[in-house]
C-alpha cells in the first residue's frame, strides 16, 4: 500500500510539473489515460511494451536480490534478440515445431552468456559489476550493428535490421493475444512473462537455491560463514539475469518483428532499473510495476501530438519522480526510527 501511495504521490508532482510549461496537469492525465487505454489498440500497444519490462525488471531482481546491481540488462537482451534473429536467418530449413524453440534457447543461452561475463568478471576478479556491466552495454551494441550491417543484413531495405526469419520461427498464426488485439505488436509474449515471474518468485521464496541467493544479498559474510558459496551465486545470478532480459526475443523476434533491429529497444534494460526498484524487486510486484510503466510509456506517446509543449520524453520525468515517491518510504520509516525514545 506503501509504493502505492509513493506512485500517486510521484505521478501527483510530475503532473503539478506541466504547469510550468503552460498545460493544465488533469489534461494532461486525461491524455495518459486515453493513450494508454483509450482503445483495444491502445491497450494493446501497452501490454507489447510490458512484457519486455517483465523479462528486463526481473533480471535487474535478480540481480538486486543477490547484492548486485546489473545495469547490463540493454546489453543483454540486445544480444539475445540479434541471436534469435541469427538463427531465425541462417537455419531456415529448421521443422516448425523445433524453430520457435531454437531460436528462444539461442537467445537465453547468448543472453546467460553475456551476463555470466559480468558475473565471472565481478566474482572471481572483483570488477565492480556496475562499471563491467555499463562497458558490456556499449560492446554489445557494437557487435550487434556489426553482425546486423555486414553479415545478416535486411537485402530488401536500407534500414539498419537483420533479415527476416523464416516463418516457421514465427508464433503470430497460433497467438491468441495477437489475434485480439490486431494492428498491434502484442503476443503471447506477455503470457510467459507473467508465468516466469511467477516461477521466479516460488525459486527465490520457496526454494533452497532461492534462499541462498538471497542470503548472499543480504549478508554476504554471514552467508559465507553458513557455507554459501558467495563467488558462486554472484556469478549465477548474472548468468541468469542475462537469460532472463534476452527472453525479450520472444516477443521482439518470435513474437511480432520477426527480425532484429538496431534501436528497437527504447531503454527497456534501463526501464527495467524502475520496474525493479518500484516493486520492490517483488517478481509479482514486477508485473504490475511493468504495466504501469507500459502505460506510463505508450500514454506518453501521445504528448507530442496533443499538447503544445509537453513532449513524450515526460514520461522519464514521471518515472523518476514515482521511484522518488516510492523510494522516500525509506525515509519516513527513518525519521520514525529517530523519534523514538
């Protein structure tokens, strides 16, 4: 009920902030509303940017959960969306019933990969994570341009994107959530977010992995005194924290584009940090943070369009000033402490 309020209240300020540049704040909530769900369409171009928040929230947990903070989420899913994409390219003769699956375990396997380096690099070296994880972003971005310009490039158009995949890798025939909201990039993508989410937090709160995950975060040393392999689960949560944010192929490549493009991504790895630290790096928390934060986005979108001096870049104002809002519990609970007698 806490980070509810804090999101009211953030949301609250940001919006008294459209004052200054001239605009009426509750025109302007009324704009994110209808944006974000005004209709079928618009609901669901708000749930195409939740599922990827999911799968980017998540891995940023993880990564929080085991005392690390893996701002390497961009990097990671930008390199397992390319790998899906790469199979989907080079291997069309695959059966159709193997395709979809290949190219989603090529994806997680890049994306463990490219956060295990992370993870290796932070344990058994003792680089800070953060810094090793910004420079990774970079590099991962550069190897994609690369592979996307010069080795599988798009033939039939100039944009900087990879080829198609052969259609069997696609599951739009077949999904649901595509057929319901038509016109859309939506998938059922956002179904097996939900359920990784959901399988996530039974890992960490029902499961002795979990726990000693956790207790590594918390308490590294007591955690180290209690035969918990610190190194060990340091470098397992990047791994899996890269797995995690290159599932973002499923709905990018799998799920609606069919093809990897360079710039699809707008931040969803650095959104991710939000959705996280809004949740309370809650794997439920998360679904619901990472709708929000779709809608926040897609509502967003409308800004440009429909005011005179509001652009869509607001919405990184509102988001900051929700994790403000939510984040300042922190100090209420701490001025409380300092009260007592």
């Amino acid at each position: 009920m806490k980070r509810i309020l804090g999101f009211v209240i953030g949301l609250f300020f940001a919006l008294l902030l459209t004052l200054f540049a001239g605009e009426n704040p509750w025109d302007i909530f009324l704009i994110l509303m209808r944006s974000a769900f005004g209709s079928n369409y618009d609901f669901g171009m708000t749930l195409s940017y939740t599922a990827p928040l999911i799968f980017c929230g998540l891995a940023v947990a993880i990564g929080f959960h085991a005392g690390l903070f893996n701002i390497g989420a961009e990097g990671q899913l930008t390199l397992g969306v390319l790998a899906a994409a790469a199979v989907g390219v080079l291997l069309p003769g695959v059966p159709s019933l193997v395709a979809p699956l290949l190219a989603f375990f090529a994806a997680v396997f890049v994306g463990a990969l490219w956060g295990g380096l992370a993870g290796w690099l932070r344990a058994y070296r003792k680089s800070h994570e953060v810094i090793v994880t910004i420079m990774l972003n970079f590099i991962a971005a550069a190897i994609a341009s690369w592979i996307t310009l010069s080795l599988i490039p798009n033939p039939e158009s100039q944009n900087p994107e990879t080829a198609k995949v052969a259609s069997q890798y696609m599951l739009t025939e077949n999904d649901p959530i595509a057929n319901f909201f038509p016109d859309t990039p939506a998938n059922i993508s956002i179904i097996f977010a939900i359920l990784l989410a959901i399988t996530l937090w039974i890992i960490l709160w029902k499961t002795s992995w979990g726990y000693q995950l956790r207790a590594v975060g918390d308490n590294p040393e007591a955690a180290q005194r209690a035969g918990i392999s610190e190194k060990k689960f340091q470098f397992l949560a990047l791994t899996v924290a890269g797995g995690i944010a290159a599932c973002v192929a499923l709905s990018e490549v799998m799920g609606s584009a069919g093809q990897y493009r360079v710039g699809f991504s707008p931040d969803y790895g650095f959104i991710g940090i939000a959705v996280a630290l809004l949740a309370n790096n809650n794997p439920l928390g998360i679904i619901v943070s990472a709708f929000l934060m779709g809608a926040l986005h897609k509502g967003a979108s409308d800004l440009d369009l429909e005011t005179a001096s509001i652009t869509k870049d607001f919405s990184r104002i509102i988001q900051a000033l929700v994790i403000i809002g939510v984040t300042a519990q922190g100090y209420w609970l701490w001025i409380k402490r300092k009260k007592r007698p």
